[in-house]
C-alpha cells in the first residue's frame, strides 16, 4: 500500500543574511491513501509550495518526516512525478523526447519507449505533435506535455503545483476533465495545488485548507463533486447547490485569512 | 593580365563606375519602393523593422566602392593617365625652386632672415642673463659684456642694407631676372618638341610599383621639366649667396680674440672644478651663437623683394602654364597631389594610402597564384593551395618521443661484429621522430592556411576544454571556487601582453600562436559555458531530478543544452577575438600567417598588400561570423523560448 504520511512536518526558512525565520510550515500531519486525490487551497504564501516541494524530496523539512509506502522520503525520486506551473519542459527537445525523457534516463528499450509515448500522447490529446518542437506548442498543449512526460514514468504519486494557473477558461475546463479522467484510469494518488476554489471543489476529493503564518492545515474537506465529475459534465456540477454552498464557505474562510493578515502587517 | 589591365583601365573603369552608380541608384529606387509599401504600419522601435533590407546594404556598398574609386586616383588614372606625369613635372619645377622659396614668405609667415634675427637675439639675451658670475672676475665679467653686445650688434650690422656689400644686391637682382625668364618661358607655353624614347618606354602610371613615370611624355611635361633644369642651377647659384658685410672683417677677429683670451684664462689660472665647468659651458655656448652669426645666411629685410615680386610671376605664370590640368588637379586628383623627391615622383594623400581597386584585385591575383616559383604567394609560400603532408611528420608530432623511450627493453647497441641491429625500441623512437616514410596525404597549405589553421586548432581546444570546466564551474562550488581566480586573473590581460611571455615558452611557430589563441578562447568558453549553466531554471533541473535522471544525465541532457545558446555565443565572440589576436601576434613573429605578410608589407609601404591583407581579414572575420550566426540559427532555434 503506497499511502503516504506525513508527520509533525515543519520547515522554517532562514534567511542566510538577516537571519531572519519564516516559519512557512508548521506541525503538518495527515495521511493520503493511496488512490485519493488531494487538492490544496489557501492564500498566497501559506506553504502550499512548500509543502509539495517536500513531498517531491526538492526541500528538506526542518523537523518531521515523510513516508511514501514503506520508505521515508529523502530527496527526489522517480515514484514521485511533479507537474509545474509553467511546464518546466526542455524546450531544445520535441514532444516525443521530453515525454521519452525519463525512459531514456532509464535507459529502456527504444521499442517500448516509443510505445508509451504513442500511448500517453494519445491519452492527453496530442496525437501527432510528437515531433513538433515544444516551444512551438501553446501553454495548455506544453501542460498535457509535461502531463505525460510525468505519466510516462508510472510514478505512484503525481504532484501538480497550479498546473492551470496560466491557462484559459477554456482549456482550464478541458484539462480539469483531463485530470478528472487520469486519476480514475490510472488510479494514481494526485496532490493537486491550485488558487482557483472552484478548481480545488471539482477536483479535489479531499481538500485542504491552510492558513499562513505559520502555514498549517486549517480545515479539510470531503468532497463528492470528483467522483461526480468522472460522470457528469463539470458546468453542471459547478451550478450544483452544495457546491456553490461550499464554495462560498472557503471563500468567505479565505477572505477572513487575507483580512487577518492585512490587519496584522 | 597586367599590362591588359593597364591598357583597358579607361574602359574597365567605364563598367565599374556605371555598374556602380547603377547598383546605387537602383538600390535607393527599390528600398525607397519598399519603404513607401511597408512604412505605415510599423511603430518606431519595433525590431522587426530591421529585418532584411539587402537593397540598403548594396546601396553602402556600392557608394562605398565609388568613395574608394574616387579617392584613390582612379577615376583620374583611367581617364587622365598623362596626369600625373605632368603633375611630376610641375613637382619637378617646385622642387627645384624650393631652396629660394625657403627663404621667402611663402607658405611660412616670414622671411627666413627674420626668423634668424627674433631666435638669435632671444637667445643672446638669454646668455647675457644667465651668467655664471661667480665663476668670472668682476674684470672679465666686463668683457663678457662687451663681447655679448659685440655678437649682439652682428644681427643689426647684417639687417642693415646700407652694410650689404653692392655685389651681393646685383647677385640677386641677377638672379631675379634669369627666374623671371622662367615665368616667361611658362607663359610662352610648350613647344613642340617630341618626349623622348626613353621617356615613351617608361612604364604606365601605375603599372609598376614605381607608381609615377618619371620623364616627361607630354609638350606640357617637357616644358616643366626644362625649365626645372634651369631652375636648379639658378637654386645652386642662390644657395652660394652670403651676406657678409664689409664691417665684418674687422668686428670678428676683435671678438675671436676675446673669446680665446677667455678660454686661455680658464686653463692658465687655479679655478675650482665647478668653475672650471661653468666657464667651459658659457665660454662654448658663447662661441656657438657667433659662429653662427658670421656665416652670412641673414640679409636684409628688404633685399630679397625683387625674388619676392618674382615668384609672384612665377606662381601666376604656372598655374597659366597648367592650363586644363588645374581642372583635372582639383575635380580628380583630392589629395595632396603629387610631390617629386629626390629620385622618384610619388602620390601624396590619399593617393597614396588608398591603392586603386584594380591595383588590389591584381595585387591579390598575384598573391592568390599558387606558382610559388614564378613569383606568386608571399616569401615563397602561396596564399591558399595544398601540398604533399608526409603522414610521418604528423605521427611524429602526435607520438612524444618519451613514449619510446618508455617502451620495454634497452635500445640496441652495437654488436662485436661492428653492426647495429635495430629492435623493435628503436623502430618505435624512429617512428615518433617522423624518420620512417609512411607516404604522404595531401594537406591545405599557405599563409591563409596557416593562419585558419591556428584559429581553428585553438578553438577546438578551447571549447573542448573550456565547456566542461565551464559547466562545472557553473554547478560546482568547489571547481567554481578553485578555477574562478586563476582564470578571472588571467582573462583581463589583454591577449597580447601575454605574447612576449608565450611566444618565448612556446616558441614562435604554430605551437607559441596556438597556445596564446588557447588562452583566449579558453577563458571566453568558460565564462560563457559557466554563465549557460548557472542559468539554468531551477524548475527543470528539479523536474529531470523527478524523472529519475543521475547527476551526469542531468549535466549532459539539460545543463549542457540549456548552456547551448550561451556557448554558441561564446564561440562566435572567441573565434572574432582568436582571428585579432592571431594577426596581432602574426605581426609580433613568425614567418608565415595572413598577419605576417601585412607587417612585412608595411615595413616596406606596399599600400596595395596591406590593403588585399586587410581585406582578406575582414572578409574571413565577416564569413567566420555569419557561418556562426547560422550555426546558431540552425541550432538553437528554441533559444529564449523556454
Ligand atoms: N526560498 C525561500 N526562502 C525564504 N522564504 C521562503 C522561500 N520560499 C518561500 N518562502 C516563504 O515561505 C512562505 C511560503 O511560501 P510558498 O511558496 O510555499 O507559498 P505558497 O503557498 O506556494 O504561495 P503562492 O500561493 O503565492 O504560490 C512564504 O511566506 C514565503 O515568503
Ligand atoms: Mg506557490
């Protein structure tokens, strides 16, 4: 069982010339079952990238610990795929070699790399790009590029840090249904970082709140608007009664935060 | 092809200049019809505007070459070829002149005379002021005094026309009138007289590098010629003339006497040896200014007026005798004209230093000719050819003979029977010292090769070695911190301060140059490969940290090509700053370079060589530079878009 489990997980940054602490996490402790998809809310600057960073292996906590499965987490690894906000693509590479490219690090055969690719370009919508340059393509196609390039690898848990945050409406819609589609098929267990309420209400099926300063899990939701996601289309879902209640419940809760901190400085 | 050259020169600059004026007037048409089409709906500033435009760059060119065409003499070579020659003959006349004209006002602001009175009065006055009183006695003192108003009242006994002798007014008057015969001969015009045959085979204005043929080939240029002649022997006779007045005879034995009594003091009575030198001194500066003053060379402010009112008549009657060629002087001929020396007539100005263009591209055919043995290349080697490589001397320089040396066994020594039997040591020492024929492959050969051949090898070293220690620098703190000084401290020398040092480690030939080209490019490579590296975004190392790459597929497959565009632009800055540095120590030493043939060329003026040598610089630097640029383009057509 590949769950993973963070515990008392802090992490204070130090500024190497003032001295200066930020304290972005503090005593986070929660347990993702394998499978489940996460999304995680809050105002800017409450340790969401932090907290995902950590989970990645790129930041080590200052105090607690992480455990995927069975094995503790230290540094960066295959079994974990990380999705960035602005792809993060290579962009002197094609489609097909930056989608190839953990294989080819794995140094598996040819042959069956290329099978994969075929396989996964076709899943996130972009047959025959494959050898296309990415910096020709348009930000939601460079997004399903770095979708499956982070696939491609099987890794047991995918993170995505505001993978939508620069796309439009529209293809925000298509790549949340894209998501929505992947989690079901692959069954893989998704941290989803977003600002977008209405984003994090559709896909989360758990959700988290946090607050800043220091960063820790305010409230956490469960969520059935996923699952219905998978079944109805999501404009229906986002007219849903319950979903609008919520919505403006973390709204309002988000709101209430910023004011806070706005009171404070 | 020379003398074709030569003979055709008014109808090939016909087709140049047409052709030109054409290419400019054609390309204004077409870039003033573009402009009028695309002009409206751009925004100054916008980058794009720049793009393209062939039509603006033949318009410069071709006004450029029209500029060098017309500067250089070339229109007045092609269309007036007795031009110069008859500019040598006025040269001639000037020349011959000119001991007279030194004396007069004339292109000075006053009579020579009076030059001599102001700088010899300032300088008695000086020496009344700075006596050394402590080394005379009061007694001598005294007479110094009167010896420096003795040499003072020289100046005003020979400025005085009552005191100049009547023969030396008749000389000049003399003189006067045979110049004033030259004026009229100029005013009668030339005669017919035929040029000489020796003056007809004279080679054409610039067919050889005597560049003016010398004897007269026109009536205009015998004219000036002949009376040349004449004024030379009026020169002569001048140049005799002394204006020593008859006061003088007994004025100047008076002061030597004094002067003597002075210096015969000095010997005779017990002075310190201080004093000693301080008499010594005044008593020689002293001696120095009257000696000056008795040679007759200053005359009366008034005397010269009759040579005055003459070369008045003269300069008149020239430009008169100039006739058509005053016209083709000032439209054709920009620059200081011609101007005769003492054995040759030669261009001044731009003439001078900028070479026709037919004369460089003939200059250039003749050092492009591969026929090193009929006088084509340079110092016996060709410009650009190939030549047999004997494959031994090549192995030879990639074996070190210490491999041999290194080599199992002892080499072989001589047996009892007074032979030597080679082993396989020996054959191997053999082999690293090029002595074992391996055949021979042909190979570029010449001086351009030579110098390609430096830029290219210490490039290739240079980012072989550079790109790595650059990346590692730029994600390794420890290599960043232990290379950082060495290469910062050595990078901002310039390249040829480090010459003298290199050349004598390395010695002069290929391996000093290659070395000091290394140093450039390696320093360059590195900082740009380094910069690449270091700039690399953090979100994509992370992300090929996630997909499972090690930190040597990292440094390989993202670092490297993320560095890419950083360290195409860093070769394309070295391979500019190598070809610079490479010319500058071609110039510094060596025998055989692009850089050589330009220094050997400007110790002997040969305006035409350095010109082909500069061309031929600009030219590879242009073709060096645009062959990056579409490297660049070609390779990385993603650069910035990530
Ligand atoms: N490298 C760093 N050094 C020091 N402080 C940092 C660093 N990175 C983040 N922080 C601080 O940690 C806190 C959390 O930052 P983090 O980037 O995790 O916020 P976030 O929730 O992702 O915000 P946003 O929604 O704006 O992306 C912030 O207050 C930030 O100032
Ligand atoms: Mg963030």
């Amino acid at each position: 069982m590949a769950d993973l489990t963070c515990k008392d997980l802090s992490m204070t940054y130090r500024n190497p010339q003032t001295g200066a602490e930020v304290h972005a996490l503090k005593d986070i402790n929660f347990t993702l079952k394998k499978g489940e998809l996460l999304a995680v809310l809050g105002p800017s600057g409450c340790g969401k990238t932090t907290l995902l960073n950590m989970v990645a292996g790129f930041l080590k906590p200052t105090a607690g610990e992480m455990i995927l499965g069975d094995r503790l987490i230290n540094g960066p690894g295959v079994e974990r795929g990380m999705v960035f906000q602005q792809g993060a693509l290579f962009e002197w590479q094609s489609v097909k070699k930056n989608v190839d490219f953990g294989l080819r690090m794995k140094k598996t055969k040819a042959v069956e790399a290329a099978d994969l690719v075929e396989k996964w370009l076709d899943i996130v919508g972009l047959q025959g790009f494959g050898e296309t340059p990415t910096y020709q393509l348009s930000g939601g196609m460079q997004q399903r590029v770095a979708l499956a390039r982070c696939l491609v690898n099987d890794p047991d848990v995918i993170l995505m840090d505001e993978p939508l945050g620069a796309l439009d409406a529209l293809t925000r819609e298509k790549m949340q249904s894209l998501i929505l589609e992947l989690w079901k098929e692959t069954g893989k267990t998704i941290i989803i970082i977003t600002h977008s309420v209405e984003e994090a209400l559709l896909l989360g099926e758990r959700l988290f709140v946090m607050a800043p300063r220091p960063g820790r899990i305010h409230k956490e939701y469960h969520l059935p608007f996923a699952e219905r996601g998978l079944s109805e289309p999501l404009r229906a879902i986002r007219q849903d009664k319950d979903f609008t209640k919520v919505r403006e419940e973390i709204l309002t809760m988000i709101w209430n935060m910023e004011e806070e901190i706005m009171g404070r400085v | 092809m020379f003398e074709f050259i030569a003979d055709q020169r008014a109808a090939i600059a016909a087709v140049f200049i047409l052709t030109l004026l054409l290419a400019f007037g054609v390309s204004i048409y077409i870039g003033r019809k573009e402009y009028r089409k695309n002009g409206q709906d751009q925004v100054f500033g916008d980058p794009e505007r720049t793009k393209g435009g062939w039509y603006w760059s033949l318009c410069g060119v071709s006004a450029l070459l029209l500029i060098w065409f017309y500067f250089s003499w070339g229109v007045a070579r092609a269309y007036f070829p007795n031009a110069a020659n008859e500019l040598c003959q006025i040269a001639k006349l000037d020349e011959a002149l000119s001991p007279i004209r030194a004396v007069l006002p004339i292109g000075s602001r006053s009579y020579q005379s009076t030059q001599l009175v102001a700088r010899n009065g300032a300088q008695i006055e000086a020496l009344r002021d700075s006596m050394p009183k402590q080394a005379f006695s009061r007694d001598e003192q005294q007479v110094l005094e009167l010896v420096i108003d003795d040499v003072q009242s020289l100046l005003g006994l020979s400025s005085d026309p009552d005191q100049q002798s009547p023969e030396v007014a008749a000389q000049i008057e003399l003189l006067s009138q045979e110049l004033r015969a030259i004026a009229i001969a100029l005013d009668a015009g030339p005669s017919a007289v035929e040029p000489s045959a020796e003056a007809l085979a004279q080679p054409k204005w610039g067919a050889t590098y005597t560049e003016i043929p010398l004897l007269p080939v026109t009536a205009r240029g015998i004219l000036f010629d002949q009376l040349s002649q004449d004024a030379a022997l009026l020169s002569d006779r001048f140049v005799t003339l002394k204006n020593i007045p008859p006061a003088y005879a007994t004025r100047i034995p008076l002061i030597t006497q004094k002067i003597e009594a002075l210096s015969a003091a000095t010997k005779a009575q017990q002075f310190s040896d201080a004093d000693v030198e301080a008499r010594k001194d005044y008593i020689k500066s002293l001696d120095r200014i009257f000696n000056r003053l008795d040679d007759g060379s200053i005359f009366p402010a008034g005397s010269f007026a009759p040579l005055m009112k003459v070369f008045q008549e003269l300069a008149r009657a020239q430009a008169h005798a100039k006739g058509s060629l005053k016209v083709i002087d000032a439209l054709f001929v920009p620059g200081a004209g011609v101007v005769k020396s003492r054995t040759q007539c030669s261009e001044q100005g731009s003439g001078r230093w900028l070479p026709k263009p037919m004369d460089v591209v003939v200059t250039f055919a003749e050092l492009a000719d591969p026929d090193v043995e009929d006088g084509g290349g340079f110092k016996g080697t060709p410009l650009l050819w190939w030549k047999w490589l004997p494959i031994a001397d090549v192995v030879a320089f990639v074996i070190p003979d210490a491999l041999a040396d290194l080599w199992a066994g002892e080499y072989a020594r001589h047996g009892v029977d007074g032979k030597v039997q080679e082993n396989t040591k020996d054959r191997l020492l053999a082999l690293a010292q090029g002595d074992i024929d391996l055949g021979s492959v042909p190979a570029l050969d010449g001086h351009l090769w030579d110098s390609l051949f430096r830029v290219l090898v210490a490039m290739g070293l240079g980012i072989l070695c550079g790109v790595p220690v650059g990346i590692y620098m730029g994600v390794s703190q420890f290599i960043k911190g232990v290379l950082d000084p060495v290469v910062e401290l050595y990078r901002p020398v310039p390249p040829l301060a480090w010459a003298p040092l290199i050349l004598t480690i390395f010695g002069i030939q290929d391996d000093g140059k290659i070395f000091l080209l290394f140093m450039v490019a390696f320093a360059i490579m590195v900082i740009s490969a380094r910069t690449g590296a270091a700039g690399t975004q953090l979100s994509k190392i992370r992300a090929s940290h996630s997909l499972g790459a090690s930190n040597r597929q990292i440094l390989l497959y993202v670092i490297l090509p993320n560095a890419l565009p950083e360290i195409l632009t860093g070769v394309r800055i070295a391979i500019g700053v190598c070809w610079g540095t490479l010319v500058a120590a071609e110039m510094l030493a060596g025998t055989t370079g692009i850089g050589f043939i330009e220094n050997v060329a400007r110790t002997v003026s040969d305006y035409e060589l350095i010109w082909v040598t500069i061309l031929i610089m600009g030219i590879l630097g242009l073709a060096f530079d645009l062959i990056m640029r579409w490297v660049i383009q070609k390779t990385i057509p993603w650069r910035g878009k990530g």
